[in-house]
C-alpha cells in the first residue's frame, strides 16, 4: 500500500515473488510465497489493476537447475560442463514449461496504478 500510494497515476510496477511451488528451488529462503490469486488479489485490495500475472519457472527449468548447478557442479566438480548445458537447454526447458499448465516456481505481476 505505501508503493501505491507514492506512485504517479498511470504509472506500470511489476513486482517478481515466489510461489507456493519454489520452496524445493529456494529451501528456506524467505518465507512469503503466494499463489496466482492471492497474489492478485492483495494487489487489487492494495487499488491496482492486475494487467496480467506470468508464469515463470516450472518442473522443467527446475531439474535442469538442479541437474547442471547441483549434480554436475558440484557432485562431478565440473562447473563449466553444468554452465554449458544449462546455458543451450534453458530456453527449451523454460518454453516446455509455459506449455503446460502446472504451478510456476515464480510469478510476475504488472500492474498499474488508475485513478
């Protein structure tokens, strides 16, 4: 409520946060996670107009994650190799996960101020 309350009328915010879905991704970091819904509807009480909530992350993105930044990196001691493949499989993995629709592990909101 105190972002809406100093931005301009008219003015866009996005604002990335965790799902319900990110605590196998990011442990015990943080402890707010919030659904779709909820997510928009704390920002709707709060006066925005929710444009459009996007999915991000998924299982996909998830075990490619996990297989290159944990197995490869630091289990086979081969950072370069797990950066490599993570770098030429991200994008597949990400558009996999957008083709289905299961939980993301993080949701991005964009949403403006009208008054």
């Amino acid at each position: 409520r105190k972002f809406y309350q100093v931005q301009a009328v008219g003015g866009h915010c996005f604002h990335a946060v965790p799902s319900h879905w990110s605590y196998f991704h990011y442990k015990r970091h943080g402890f707010r996670r919030f659904s779709s819904g909820g997510l928009r509807l704390l920002f709707e009480r709060a006066g925005y107009r929710v444009i459009r909530i996007y999915r991000l992350g998924g299982p996909f993105t998830f075990l490619l994650f996990w297989a290159t930044r944990i197995v490869i990196a630091r289990y086979l001691r081969s950072k370069d190799l797990g950066n490599r493949i993570y770098q030429t499989c991200i994008w597949g993995a990400f558009r996999l996960d957008q083709s289905f629709s299961w939980p993301a592990l993080t949701y991005v909101l964009h949403a403006s101020k009208e008054e």
